[in-house]
C-alpha cells in the first residue's frame, strides 16, 4: 500500500507578541480544520517591534504591516494575519484582503489597581495608553486625569498597573486582545461606546494572501472565503472607508464604530482634539431597504457599506474635521 505523503503546511506570517501569535494561531486552526494540515507560525520582524518611540512618530500607519506583507510577497508565507485595525486603508499591490474573521469585543477596556472602574479613579490618576483617540477620549471623559504615553506588549503593558513595580493606576487596552492572550479576567472596566468609540476595524482580524493565489482558488482561497464573515466584513469595510475618506492613518484621533446587518448598518463616527476639548461627531445609517435608489438593484453589502463610510465622513469634513485633524497631527507630545 503506498503511503501519501503528508499535505503542506500552512504558512502563516505573524508578528511575534504573545497576542498575534494567540490571534495567527486561532486564525490558523480554523483555516486548516479538517484538511490535516498542520500551521506554521513564520514570525515576522517589524519596524514597530524595533522602534519603541511613540507610534506617532514613527509613522503609525503600517508600521507593524510592512515587513509581514512583504515576507508574503517574497513567497516566504501563504498568508499573513493582522489587527485590522493596523492596516493602512489603501490596498497593497499583489496583495488580496481575503478573508475577515468575526470581530471580537470592539471595545475598549481599563486594567485598573484595585479594580477600578473609570468613574472610580481618583482626581489625578495616571492612566497608559499609547493612542492619541483612547488618550483623547479619556480627557473627555475625565479631564482631572493624568494620561500617559506607553508603548509595549500586552504583558508589559498590564505590569505598569498590575506589577509589583507598578507606575500607573490604570491602562487602556482592546479587550479583544485581552481576550484573545487569556488576560481577560483584569478587566475592571469594560469602556462603553458612548464613554469610549473604538478605533475603526478594532476587535477584527484580517487575513491576507497573494492576489494571484486568490484568483487561482485551491483550498487555501476556499478556506479563506469559508472563514470570512460577511457582517464584520461590511461594518470594517464602512469604518475603515471613512478613515480613508477623512485621509486619516490608524493612529490619528478619529473612532468609529458600525452596528448592525449590511443592508441596515449603522456607523457612528468621530474626530477629537489631543486634549478631547473638541469633538467632531455624526451617525448615519443605511436605509433599512437597502442604499440609495441608483444602488438597489444587485448592490453588494461592501458597496453600501463604503458608501455609508463615505457619506459619514463628508458629514464630518463638513463640520470641520479636516481642520481639527491637521491641528491634532501637528500638536506636540502626541501619545
């Protein structure tokens, strides 16, 4: 009888934080279930591993996607896992979006000494965060704070509240990632989205392949096209298409955040001064019976959804949020 050889494995780039290895691997299994491949976690250096200067100053957008791309590209991995949330908006030459998990948690969470909510931090509390929105949001919410700029993995992160060497009363993480690396159970306070708008695409993965692979199908464009989920699909693709419209990178100070099936999608958006003094801030909704008329008939969920992302944003632009943005860009000791 002739043995058959083993199928490859699936070669997923990831970078190398305990949270995208957590998040690759769960992506890896449900993309190989069933076919008896096993996964490789090929790990991936990136400018944002190396430099530990504040993201705003070292580019923000792309810089923990850059060097996984081009590993893809190189044909050195199948395909990359990424925090949507980290990618630039605009596509990469070669390289397919192919698949989009469901989300987790979108929200923001505090890890607090003492279990600490945040209405229960004391006048003058040192709060960490390294996002000029998540800083902006907490001065709106509690101008008495003391916000300070971290950088760092989840554990490091965590041990400047938590620690025995601990400098800060609180940190402000995605409880996706707390979920995602186990640590849930030190959320003291899950922020709500009134109090706290997520960052665009926060809480979804995206998985990514070359674009001649995806067009060519075979089971790794199967599995991808299996694990994608279309909801998530369309509420990343109308928050992420208004943070392109407001020509805004990942880490400038605008939230947004879409609830909600396509066709009936809610997206809630907002751009916010350095200091949360100044918000910018809108909500839309596409028409229960689908888009607007032209669109109806044989209108795809990510069209409307862009549509609606699009339609938002020219909302804010018109109140002003360019203005606000270039102002917050330009502003000294960004988080």
């Amino acid at each position: 009888m002739t043995a058959h050889p083993d199928p490859a494995p699936l070669r997923l780039g990831t970078r190398a934080s305990a949270l995208a290895l957590a998040q690759s691997g769960q992506a890896g299994r449900a993309l190989v279930a069933g076919t008896g491949r096993a996964v490789e976690l090929v790990h991936v250096r990136t400018t944002g591993d190396v430099d530990r200067r504040p993201l705003t100053q070292i580019g923000g957008t792309g810089v923990f996607v850059t060097a996984v791309r081009q590993a893809l590209l190189d044909g050195e991995v199948d395909a990359v896992v990424h925090s949507c949330k980290d990618l630039p908006t605009t596509p990469a030459d070669g390289i397919t979006m192919a698949c989009i998990p469901a989300r987790q948690d979108p929200r923001d969470a505090l890890v607090a000494r003492d279990g600490l909510t945040l209405a229960q931090l004391p006048a003058g509390a040192r709060v960490g965060t390294g996002s000029p929105r998540r800083a902006a949001q907490l001065l709106r919410a509690r101008p008495d704070l003391e916000v300070v700029s971290i950088r760092g993995n989840i554990d490091t992160r965590i041990n400047r509240a938590l620690g025995s060497e601990a400098d800060l009363d609180a940190v402000v993480l995605a409880a996706s990632g707390l979920h995602r690396a186990d640590r849930a159970a030190e959320i003291s306070d899950l922020l709500d989205v009134q109090v706290m708008l997520p960052a665009p695409a926060q809480g979804a993965l995206a998985i990514e392949c070359r674009t001649e692979d995806w067009q060519a199908g075979g089971w790794l464009a199967e599995a991808l096209a299996a694990y994608d989920h279309a909801p998530t699909r369309a509420a990343v693709t109308a928050e992420r298409t208004l943070l392109r419209a407001l020509e805004a990178g990942c880490s400038a100070p605008v939230a947004a955040h879409a609830t909600g099936e396509a066709q009936a999608l809610q997206l809630r958006a907002l751009a916010i001064s350095p200091d949360g003094a100044k918000v910018i801030e809108g909500s839309r909704r596409v028409d229960p019976d689908g888009t607007s008329a032209p669109e109806r008939a044989g209108a795809s969920d990510a069209h409307s959804a862009a549509r609606l992302g699009e339609a938002l944003a020219a909302e804010l632009l018109d109140q002003g949020a360019r203005d606000l943005l270039d102002a917050a860009s330009a502003a000294p000791d960004q988080v």
